[in-house]
C-alpha cells in the first residue's frame, strides 16, 4: 500500500462513530487513525463518539463462562512468550560446543527434564505459532503456510531458544524465532532419533536472524526424537549435547 | 455537548480503576501470569457476552475470549495506559477476533492485524473511562433500550455482526449516509447517557447526510 488514502476533516467526523463501531473499511479505518494523529484540530465529538463505541459491549449483562475456562487460559498463557520478550536476546554469547565427551549424547545421557514439558506444550504449539512469528513478512508468509497446512506440530525447547517441528504433507519443517546466536564458524545441525537410539542428520542452518524456516532432509516417520546441536561443521555423529529436543511421539 | 456540572463524574473513584487496570498492566507487561489471572477475573463476564453475541456459539465463544486474553499477555508491550483504557482494548479485542471468525464463515473481508486496530480505536479517552465508572450499566442498557428500532438495528448490525455503515445500508435498504447517520445517532445518544447529557440533536442528522462518503 504504498498511496495513502486521505481524509478531510469534516469526513473524518462524520465517519468517526462508524470508524469506533469498527464498521469502516480497512482503507478508511487507516485514513482515520492517521488523520487524527495528524490534524491539528481537536476533533473532539470524533473523539467522543468513538471512545463511547467502546463501550458498547457494556451494554450487554454479563455471562459467565465455563469453570474451566480460566485453567485453560492459565495453561495456554504458561507456555505462551510474550512478543517484547521474544525479542530479547536469549543468551549473552554464542553457545560453546563442547568438546569432552566421545560418545554421542543421546547413548548414555538421559533426555532433558524438559522433554516431559514437551507433550503439554506440543498441544498449545500451534496457537503460539500463529502468535509469535513477528518478523519479516515472507519469511511469516512461508511460516504460515507451512502452519496451516500442518498435520503436526511439535515444540522444540531448550537453552538456544524455542521452535516448532512441523509435519506439512510429506515435508517436515524446523521454525524458530529468535535462536541464539551463533559464533562465527558455528551451525546448527537437526537430528532425527528413532526409539532405538539411532540419529540421523536432518540439516543445518546457519542464518540466526529473524524467522528461521528450514526444511528437513527427511520426514518424521520412525523418528521418536528431533533434536538440534551446535557444531563446527556438518557431522554424521554428533558429540554434542543437545540445545533443543522435542519428543516427536507425544 | 459538555456534561453540566452536577454531572461530572468524580474523577477519584475513576482514577482508582484506571490506576488498577494500569498496575495490571504492568505486571503483566512484567510476566506475571497471576496478574493476567486478575484481568480475567474483572473482565471474563463481559468479554464472554460480547463473544456470545458476536459469534453465537458457547464453544466458539469461549475460544475467542481465550485467544483475546492470550493476546493481551502477548502484546501487552504494545498498551499504552496514558492513551487508552485496558478493559476497552480487552473488549475490542474480543469483538474483532470474534467478527473474524464470523467473517471467515461468510467468506468476505481480509482482516489484517486486527489487535492493534483494536488498540488504536480504543483511543485515549479519560473522561469515557469516568463516565463509565460512574453510569450504571441500567443506565446504558436503558438508553439503548431508547433507542429508535432503526439505529439498534444499525449499531448491532455493525458492532456485533461486523457489517461496515455501507454494508448496514444494503441490508437495511437505505442509502449509505442514512447507515452512517444512524450509527452516529446511536452512539451519540449512548455517549449522553454515559455522561448524563440531555439528549440534543446532533450537528449532522439522518436528513443532512451525504449519501457516499467514499471517495
């Protein structure tokens, strides 16, 4: 929308009481907030009128919703980022792959506590989706699509952030907003665990900023797990602790 | 159109909800889900009335309300307690996501962001906010209940069932700015009772109207 639609006082004010009862179109509905935050007249009963729109749901008594209505709400908002925080950074530096250990993580170290949490978030997953991605817009754009034609969602938590896992048709995808960032050299690599313990590499990404969307070499099937590690290069076998799981079973 | 003085409303009591729905505000702004918890508490009533009305539905309702309250706790950064009142963006909120969801069945409008819209309209109004506190809600129900038929059926027609003034006037069977008229008839007689004004014509009547106001 690059031309901007304009609207002259005396329309503004004869406008205003629909533009408040949200019964403009969005065109006019742009043209009014601009106008009023513009014009150097008070346009007072404007003003008025449409401050008493908002009131209008106090014209109707009152109903009480169901018990369990507000525990729902509790839960969803337990699980839900707020959007000025999601824009914090999660963590100061970049992550630090550690180097000790020889054996791939997932052969002797018990999953992350946070995977229990996992299966309760996996059912909120998709509304926070929806909710959360503010970046730039094609970037959302291809986010939503693969949302919305979604079989499956699965949240991906730990210390570089949060995501989702999404079954999409025969394609499954890794989202996230706001990963840690990377030191220079470093890349996230996506891991696919079957029950036995088997992984296999899913991808890799290497671009932190903004929404990241990136489609995984394979799909869900027979996997149990999806994790994600920080390391120097692409690998077949990681060494790497984990800095986001999933259960994909849940 | 200014109250007299015997009915300005006593900014104390009014200033005190304010107050309250601001420190919510800010504890929610802080994370504090408990402070959400009480949000729901002063406004699932009316919030689930207008979802029921907008969307017809229990269920359906119920999920607007929800999704209208996650929203708040996302966007809360975005509230501004000096331009607006928390309790009116809650309510519009609630409006607009239910009219999308009725939209959706009727297939028509694109809506965009429909929460900050709901920002922007609440606007900055201290003195509704007093009004408001100090009208009982009889008070507003009666003067809608006064109502000529025509202009109810205009407002409802565009609150709740998320018909803009043009759209009114087809389904009415009257031009465009009689749609519009009605709805500033109606609001203005609402926007009396808040502030116990007597009711006076408006500048701009039914007869006076322009017929399109687009342009």
């Amino acid at each position: 929308m690059n031309v901007r639609f304009e609207l002259d006082c005396a329309t503004v004010d004869e406008i205003a009481a629909a533009y408040g009862l949200g019964a403009v179109d969005a065109r006019e509905s742009a043209a009014v907030e601009h106008h009023l935050d513009a014009c150097s007249q008070p346009h007072a009963e404007a003003r008025e009128l449409i401050a008493a729109a908002s009131l209008v749901p106090e014209l109707l008594p009152p109903v009480a919703p169901s018990p369990g209505l507000r525990g729902r709400l509790m839960a969803t908002v337990a699980e839900t980022p707020q959007e000025h925080r999601l824009a914090e950074p999660r963590r100061p530096g970049p992550i630090a792959p550690m180097e000790s250990s020889r054996r791939p993580w997932w052969q002797f170290a018990p999953l992350p506590s946070a995977i229990a949490a996992v299966a309760l978030a996996a059912a909120v997953g998709l509304g926070a989706l929806g909710l959360s991605l503010n970046a730039r817009l094609a970037e959302r754009e291809a986010a939503l699509r693969a949302v919305a034609s979604a079989d499956a969602a699965y949240v991906v938590e730990g210390e570089a952030g949060r995501g989702w896992v999404i079954q999409s048709g025969d394609q499954a995808l890794f989202m996230a907003d706001g990963l840690a960032e990377l030191a220079a050299g470093q890349l996230y690599e996506f891991w696919l665990i079957d029950a036995e313990g088997d992984a296999v590499a899913a991808g890799t990404l290497t671009d932190t900023d903004g929404v990241a969307l990136v489609t995984l070499e394979r799909d869900l099937e027979g996997a149990t797990t999806f994790a994600v590690t920080v390391e120097t290069e692409r690998v077949d076998q990681s060494v790497n602790d984990p800095v986001m799981v999933a259960a994909l079973d849940a | 159109m200014q109250p007299t003085a015997a009915t300005v409303p006593s900014l104390s009591c009014v200033n005190d909800d304010r107050r309250a729905d601001a420190l919510l505000a800010d504890r929610i702004r802080t994370g504090d889900t408990e402070a959400l918890g009480e949000l729901y508490d002063r406004y699932a009533g009316t919030a689930t009335a207008t979802a029921l009305r907008v969307v017809g539905s229990r269920d359906e309702a119920e999920d607007v309300v929800h999704d209208a309250f996650v929203a708040v706790w996302r966007k809360i950064d975005r509230f501004d307690a000096e331009r607006g009142s928390l309790r009116a963006w809650l309510t519009t909120v609630v409006r607009n996501r239910g009219i999308d969801r009725v939209r959706a069945r009727r297939a028509s409008i694109d809506v965009a962001d429909a929460d900050e819209r709901s920002l922007l309209r609440t606007g900055p109004n201290p003195t509704w906010e007093a009004a408001l506190t100090r009208a009982s809600a009889d008070d507003l129900r009666s003067a809608m209940a006064a109502l000529p038929d025509e202009q109810r059926r205009a407002l409802e027609l565009a609150y709740f069932e998320g018909y803009t003034y043009r759209e009114v006037a087809e389904l009415t069977g009257v031009p465009a700015g009689t749609a519009n008229g009605r709805l500033r008839l109606a609001l203005g007689k609402l926007r009396d009772a808040l502030t116990g004004t007597t009711a006076a014509p408006l500048p701009v009547g039914e007869a006076t109207m322009s017929e399109d106001l687009s342009r």
